[in-house]
C-alpha cells in the first residue's frame, strides 16, 4: 500500500529533523539550547493545514510518565473506536528520530523525546499538532554498548509541572526547566555514586513522588570498581539501590536497598493501603516508603545467569504484587497483606513450564486476569493470559514476535517489536483480535518502511492519538475518535 495514500500529514515528518548543533564553546552547564527556526514552523504548520486537521482531543489525559499516568501501563481514555482501523488507525504525521529505545512524554500539545544525535543526548519538544520541532536541548555523552545494542538513552522523559527530568545511558541526570529550556541541576550517578556499568548502560526510568525523584542507581564500593564486566557477580553494592532527590535541587533526601540496579522502571503504587515504591533490581524485589525510605519487604528474584536482566515493571492489584523475569525463574505473586509478604504462588523452571515470563515488557492486569508478552527472544515468544490469583495459563498465541501492550477502554492496543499492531479485546478464553495491521509494511516520506525493527518502546496514548516508535521513526495515530 502507497503511504502517500495513506495520510498527506507524514509529509511533516521531513521537517521536523534538526539539524546538530554544537555545545556551548565556554562548557556552561545549561549545555546547548536550539529553537526551530520561524521557517521550520510555519511550513509545518501549512503542511498541516492542507492535510487534515490533527484531532488532538481536549478531554484526555497526558502521559507525563513513563507506563502513562497511573504508571502501569492503562489509560483512561475512552472512546476507542475499532471501525478507524481500515484496515490501521488513521496516521496523523511521522518524524524521523535520533538513537534511542525510548519513547516520548506528552503534555497537552507539548511532546518531548530524548535521542542520541552524534555525540550529544537531546531532548526535543515538539509541537502535537504540526509535528514540528519547537526547540531542543543537548549534553555530551559518552557511551558505547558492549553488546552492540545502540548507544542512545533508554529512558523516556519525565515531565512534572514545569520539570523536565531525564536519565541517560552513561547515568547523567538532568533537570531542565520547560519554559526556559535551562538546566536547573544534573547528577554524574556513575560518578557521584560509583556505579560499576551494567550490561547495557543505564535503563531504569525514575518516577517522581511529591517532592522527591525516586532513581534506580545501585552504587558499589571503591573495591569493585576495577572488576571487568566478565566478573560482576562480584560486584558489591553500598546501600544506593535507590536514591531519592530533592526534584528541585537534586539534593540526595534518603537512599535505600542493598542491592545493585536493573533495567526495570520504578513505580509507587497503592499496596496494603499504602504508597508503596516498588523496585525491581537486579537481585530482586525491593519495597519501600517512598516518602521515608524505610524498607518494607524483600524478595530475592533473579535467574542465575550472569548475563541476566530484571527489566519488567512489577505489577499490583493493591493487595498482591507480581515480578516476572524472563531467563530461567519466570514469575512470583506475592501476597502483601500479610506481613511480611508471603508467596501466593510461583514458578519453579525450567523456562519452558513458567507460567509467565516478562522481558521488557510490562503486560497489564484486567478483570483478574493478566496479558503480556511472555518469552525472552522471539523464537520462544508468545502472546498469552494467565488467571492472577493461580498463574494458571488460559491461553497462549505463539506469534514468535515480542511485544508491548497497553489497556484503554476495555480494549488491548498490541505492539510488537517489528511493527504489527492489533486491537484485543480482553478474553481469558480466547485471543480475540478485532483488528490487526502491519505498520513495517507502510512506506514512510523517505520510501522507507513506516516502522521498523525494534520497536521496543511502549505506546504512548494522549489526548486520543497514540504514538508509536520503530528504531528511527516516531509515529502518531488517531486511536480514539472524535
């Protein structure tokens, strides 16, 4: 199919691109600052209005955060609508993108992404409703991946009021002042915390909670950190699994865990009646008061691989919380009304009898039920619910193909790594796929593929348009109609 038939409104996304700008030649800590020129703006503004009219919805929510705004990966929005999809959802506008595995964050009319251009990490903003490029701001980084994955951030902005928070790849963290597009502080974690690199630079995306930033870092002695990578087992930690800083100032408040960091995000949710930080490192699960820092609970939780991962957000329904990793040991439900947490239940390996085994992905709880990708590479992937309350499997769709998912308005949005899309409605008995498009298929403004692999960030839905990110491409949808 001929993406010019598709939607005129991708024609924007050959002017959002910035062309790289230099730091500041004096060093100055608010790094280098750039805004779109008057041209860039208005001819993506006429673009737009030839095209079609965005519609961009006033009655829906951002997605400030990581997961969106309740931090598991569910939206509130509703009128979700799957006669739009002939035979996807109508394509509003694409942009090309810089190095990342990261995926934006959307305030009102305002979108952020962060990505690797050259030897800088970016921020961006965007305006929603031309897909043009407003302003950026930019650091020096230097990192390069040791398992040949891409050198960008793996984190998603964060945006709170007025604050901008980012976390790089090599552990810099940045607080930029959205108006202003200053830098109001930053903290060298690596440095100030002496972490010992991890597999694949720094992947854990804080959270905020009141006045505090909430970041994963996992420090060590002075001792460890002349260990080769090939010798982390005998990385020792220092208490700084997690680091709570004044969001303002960056002042450190209180640090908590024993533990060494990972690659699954924070969250603070309810459990047991109160805000609970959930903390999913590499050893295992760590619950806190996000407020005081005091410890609540522990689970060990790691396959016994060297080069194993914890990257997928624990999971609550308010009364019990579930880590799922995707090497060898799958999942655990834990009951955390008693005290301390007990196992309600939980698998035992091999990989090929887990229950459930989350990679990257965070599935989503519904109506007693979970959803998710379950699997650690494609060929043994799958697809599949299982019951909460026993783990027990209802079914499973071997599409050998890895995915995100997200839950709005009784419906599943499916995205896998390469670019397949669906619409699921929730059904312990069945998959039951209302609608399903190939986005990889779909030529982009340059003749390229629309998507293509990975697609590995989560979709972001605000305001009813969903956005979609492939390896150098961001891509907005209507989801919901007007």
């Amino acid at each position: 199919m001929s993406f010019q038939r598709v939607s005129i409104g991708l024609l924007i996304g050959c002017i959002a691109l910035l062309a790289g700008s230099k730091p500041n030649d004096d060093g100055s800590p608010n790094g280098s600052t750039m805004s779109a020129t008057p041209r860039e703006q208005q001819t993506a503004e006429r673009l737009v209005s030839k095209a079609m009219a965005v519609p961009w919805l006033e009655r829906g929510e951002d997605w400030r955060v990581f997961l969106g705004p309740q931090g598991n990966g569910h939206s509130r929005e509703t009128g979700v609508e799957a006669s739009l999809w002939q035979p996807h959802p109508p394509i509003v506008w694409s942009i090309p993108l810089g190095t990342s595995y990261g995926g934006p964050a959307v305030v009102g009319q305002r979108l952020y992404q962060f990505d690797r251009y050259g030897d800088q990490e970016r921020l961006t903003c965007y305006d929603v409703m031309t897909a043009g490029a407003l302003w950026h701001w930019q650091r020096p980084v230097r990192y390069d991946d040791a398992y040949g994955y891409n050198n960008g951030p793996r984190c998603s902005p964060i945006v709170d009021g007025e604050l901008i928070f980012l976390y790089g790849v090599a552990g810099d963290l940045y607080c930029i002042d959205a108006q202003s597009h200053e830098l109001l502080w930053n903290r060298n974690t690596i440095r100030d915390y002496r972490v010992v690199p991890n597999f694949f630079g720094v992947g854990s995306n804080p959270v905020v909670h009141g006045d505090k930033l909430l970041v994963m870092i996992g420090g060590s002695p002075q001792r460890s950190l002349q260990l080769p990578m090939e010798q982390l087992r005998q990385v020792e930690p220092d208490g700084s699994a997690i680091v709570a800083f004044d969001k303002r100032t960056g002042k450190e408040l209180y640090r908590v865990g024993d533990d060494l960091s990972s690659y699954a995000s924070l969250t603070v949710q309810t459990v047991a009646g109160q805000a609970t930080g959930l903390a999913f490192l590499r050893g295992g699960l760590l619950a806190f008061d996000p407020d005081t820092g005091q410890k609540r609970f522990e689970f060990p939780w790691r396959a016994d691989m060297l080069e194993s991962v914890n990257a997928a957000v624990p999971v609550t329904d308010g009364r019990r919380v579930l880590v799922s990793e995707s090497y060898e040991i799958g999942s655990v439900l834990l009951d955390a009304v008693q005290q301390p947490w007990t196992v309600a239940w939980q698998d035992a390996g091999p990989r090929n009898r887990c229950r459930f085994r989350a990679h990257w992905a965070t599935p989503v709880l519904i109506d007693g039920y979970l959803y998710g990708c379950n699997g650690r590479n494609p060929q043994d992937s799958d697809f599949r619910c299982i019951r909460w309350e026993d783990g027990q499997i209802m079914w499973a769709d071997r599409r050998h193909e890895r995915c995100s998912v997200l839950a709005v308005d009784g419906y599943l949005v499916v995205f896998g790594e390469h670019g397949r899309l669906d619409l699921v409605r929730p059904n312990s008995e069945k998959l039951d796929t209302l609608a399903t498009c190939d986005l990889s298929t779909l030529k982009g403004p340059d003749g390229q593929p629309l998507l293509e692999y990975p697609c590995w960030a989560a979709p972001v839905l605000s305001h009813g348009l969903l956005y979609l990110r492939g390896n150098n491409r961001l891509v907005c949808l209507q989801l919901i109609a007007q």
